[in-house]
C-alpha cells in the first residue's frame, strides 16, 4: 500500500528503543529520510545502524535488480538531551543542515519511573519525570514549528508517542501518568489547531500503547501470572508487539492515509479500558 512517505524527512526521537527502532525500520521501508536521536542508548542505536543498513542491502524491486537501494532515504544519527534547550536546538540545526525541511515528527523517547507511592515520591522525581517526559515534547514540538516556518508547505504530521497510563492512570507510576496526560491531551488538542497556522494540512495525533513486548519489559511478561493479570481487561488477551505500535504510527504519520485525522489518540492495546483493581475470590470469604 503506498504510504506517500518516501523521501520525506521523519524526525524521530528514542529511535534506540524497542519501539522506536521498530519505528525506524518502518519508516526506512517506506523509502523515508530518517533523523533518529538517542541519548543513552549508544548499544541499541549501533544495533539499528547495522539493522538498517542490512535491510538497505536486502532492498530490491521486483526483478531482483538493485534499483531500490537506490530508493532508500538517508539516514542520520544524533545524540541529544531531550531535557537541554541548547542540545535540541543545535540538533534541529544539524537536521535542517542534512535534510532542510522536517515532515514528520515522531516523539517516542520517555522515561519509565521507578514504582512508588505518592506518599513516598520527592518533588525532584516527579519534576525529572516532567522534564523526561512533558518538556521534552514541548521542546520538540517548538523546534518543528520553527522548522514549518522556514519551510512552508500545506502538509506536516506529528505522532507523540503515549501511554494507556495517560488514559486511565497507573498506581504507583502517578508521575508517568501526569506527563502522557499532558501531552496527549493538553498538548495534543492545542497543537493541533495552532499547526494550521504554519501548514494548512498538518495533522496532530497521538499514540497510546498498553503493555508491550520489549526489552524493557521481558523480565516483567516472562512471569505466566504477571501476564493473566494484565490481560485480564483485554478483549483479545494479548500483548502488543513493537510491530503493532510502529504500524500505528506510520498510519498516522501517512497523509495519504491519515489525511484527514488529527486531534486523535490511536490506543495499542487490544480493547484494553481499565485496569483490573481486585483479583477473584478464592476459597470462603
């Protein structure tokens, strides 16, 4: 199916996550330009680079003739804090020096909190998880504009990457909730009225994953029980794969696709509405 997203510059952040390598893959299929920023994460961005170069080499039409290598977008690789002003703004600037204008931002990076009570959180945590989280998009989404404004054209995307934690809270992981809330609603719902003012089509969505199978939570979803428990409120009784989530978001980045959906929040989460608070009864009561 053609997406339109070959040769346009995709700005995506956390590309050295699970989700967001998987993200990146996606979008090279596509034949995409790719900014893929990482702070941290040097092991998993050297992983991409080899993923994505093997999957450059692999790329032929056809006729199993080499004219698709040739079709694949460049890519470029920058370590930023996404908490620093100063280290988003020079890496907007090296983005605009190797691509000029950016089509599509994809805002994936995040911290996950250690579990705690409120009662037992420090001001210092839960202004870092803002910082992490929250400021980190805002900054993003001032750099894009900026962007739009240099390169004036009818259309743009951006895809914040949630959480169903934003939707429907998550005990103990209060702070984490708060920051996806912000962004995809407050943030979300104002962005996209204001991204009309800089292109005419521009589109504004979000993402919201539920549990999802990565390297992050392997340790978490190799325990039976953990996982009857989770998927308890799930109708398809399921963990979402690192697929599930990027396809997602090509379909919104997409403007043939997706050309007239913004201001929504696509949830990953098989069905998923709520969490389950009290397990079953055993035994007398």
């Amino acid at each position: 199916m053609e997406t339109g997203l070959k040769g346009k510059t995709v700005l995506l952040t956390g590309a050295s996550g699970g989700i967001g390598s998987e993200i990146a893959k996606a979008f090279a299929d596509e034949g995409a330009n790719l900014v893929l920023t990482y702070f941290k994460g040097r092991t998993g961005i050297e992983k991409l680079k080899g993923e994505l170069e093997e999957q450059r080499s692999k790329a032929k039409d056809s006729n199993g003739s080499e004219e698709m290598k040739q079709n694949k977008g460049r890519n470029l690789y920058i370590p930023v804090d996404l908490t620093s002003e100063t280290d988003v703004d020079k890496m907007f600037k090296e983005a605009d020096n190797g691509f000029g204008r950016i089509d599509v931002l994809v805002a994936c990076a995040g911290a996950w909190s250690d579990p705690k009570y409120i009662a037992d959180r420090t001001l210092e945590e839960w202004e870092t998880a803002f910082k992490l989280n929250s400021t980190a998009c805002f900054l993003l989404a001032r750099g894009f504009f900026r962007n739009l404004r240099k390169y004036p054209e009818d259309n743009a995307s951006i895809v914040f990457i949630g959480s169903t934690a934003g939707d429907m809270g998550e005990a103990q992981h209060h702070d984490y909730a708060a920051t996806k809330s912000a962004i995809t609603v407050g943030l979300l719902h104002s962005l996209k009225v204001e991204i009309i003012d800089f292109a005419k089509f521009g589109r504004v969505n979000a993402v919201n994953p539920g549990w999802t199978a990565t390297a992050m939570t392997r340790g978490l979803l190799d325990d039976r029980q953990f996982v009857n428990t989770i998927t308890s409120t799930i109708p398809l009784r399921k963990v979402a794969t690192t697929k599930d989530v990027a396809s997602a978001v090509l379909f919104l980045s997409s403007d043939l696709l997706a050309g007239d959906i913004t201001g929504e929040v696509l949830t990953i989460a098989g069905g998923m509405r709520d969490r389950l608070y009290h397990g079953e009864l055993k035994g007398d009561v």
